[in-house]
C-alpha cells in the first residue's frame, strides 16, 4: 500500500511541477497513456493522482473530455485574494496570543531568508520560504475549519510564483512583498489585533498583485 501511495504522489509531483513549469497550460488535456507511458507505471495510480488533484482544485475532470489543467481568470483570481486575506487576517487574530518568542524569532530568520534569496535571484526559493513563514501562525491555529479552507482556497494557485510580463517589476514586488512580512511581525510581537487583521486583510492579500497570480488560457 505505502509502495501504491507513493506512485500516486510521485504522478502528483510529477503533474503539478509540469504546470509550474508552463509545460503543460491552461485548458491542456492531461493524456492518463502518455503520463503512465513516461513514468513507466501502471494508469491505476496515474487516474488516482489525477482525481486528487481534480479534488485539490488543480484540474477540471470534465464528462467525456477527461482532466484538464485549470485556468484562472484575474477577475477569479482578486475574488481569491479577497477572501484568503480575510480568512488569513481572521486565523492571524486568533493565534496572536499563541506564538511563543521561538515563533517570532522562526519567523524573523524566515523573513531574513526571504530577503537574501530575493538578492541573489532565487525567487523559487523566495515562494517557499513566504508559505513557510505564514505556517508559523496557521500551524497554531485551532480554528481548523479556516486553515483547512485557506489550503482549499490557495489550492487554486498552482503555479506557487507569480509571473510578471515584465520580469523587472519582479524584484521590486517582492521586495515589496517581504517589507509587509517585517510589518505583519512586528503586529505580532505588538499584540495589535486589529491592525493585524486589517493589514493582512486589505495589505498584504491586497487584489492589486492578483494579475501576478492569473493562469489564463
């Protein structure tokens, strides 16, 4: 079983990076043949990963047309940012009391790494450390019914970058970025609810960068 499981997850790997990548597009058709065909296995854990991912809102299974690779309007995209930003202000709210000084000193050597990794152009390692930051608090939280919608939610953005048609705006944006994670902890360590809430809400999950995070057709 744990052999049968981890094809299943190496297919989703496999599929999710493809997206990322721009291999595979919005609105493409994921061929179950080609994918058993390339990774040498069977199509019971292929059409397994592709339901999950179907499930985890990556792909569109369509009657008769099979899966394919979802896209994301800007229009979606800012309705997303709307909710996520509150549902995360509200979870951020809800764990100010409950980070300990470790948390705080964890997040502050993330943002740090964040900082160095957008310097030396490793923007892919920017992303991962952001998540990482952000599941300080949402790991605490006990309102699991939120964090359990943020995943759902953020499952939408596939493709865990943003892509700028001009990449020079990209250092900027995410300096940008970075300085509100040095804002949302010092709200943090203040204990100021409210304006916590507020800037994660209307700042930091702001519509304006939801062009940077639209996968279209």
């Amino acid at each position: 079983m744990d052999h049968y499981l981890s094809l299943k997850d190496h297919v989703y790997n496999y599929i999710s990076e493809r997206i990322n990548s721009g291999t595979l597009k919005p609105d493409d058709k994921i061929n179950e043949s080609q994918v058993s065909e390339e990774l040498h296995i069977s199509r019971t854990p292929v059409r397994e990963a592709l339901i999950q991912l179907a499930s985890d809102g990556y792909l569109d299974n369509l009657p008769r047309k099979g899966f394919r690779v979802k896209y994301l309007t800007v229009k979606k995209a800012k309705d997303l940012y709307d909710v996520i930003g509150t549902l995360d202000g509200r979870a951020a709210v809800i764990c100010i009391q409950l980070l300990k000084e470790t948390d705080l000193s964890k997040m502050e050597s993330l943002i740090k790494s964040m900082d160095a990794a957008i310097e030396s152009g490793l923007s892919n390692q920017y992303y991962e450390l952001q998540m990482e930051f952000h599941n300080v608090y949402l790991n605490l939280c006990p309102n699991t019914e939120i964090t359990a919608l943020l995943n759902k939610l953020k499952n939408n953005f596939i493709r865990k970058y943003y892509v700028f048609e001009n990449p020079d705006n990209e250092l900027s944006i995410l300096r940008e970025t970075n300085d509100q994670h040095y804002e949302i902890l010092r709200l943090f360590k203040e204990k100021n609810a409210s304006e916590l809430e507020r800037f994660i809400r209307d700042v930091h999950w702001s519509s304006s960068k939801a062009q940077f995070d639209s996968l279209l057709r």
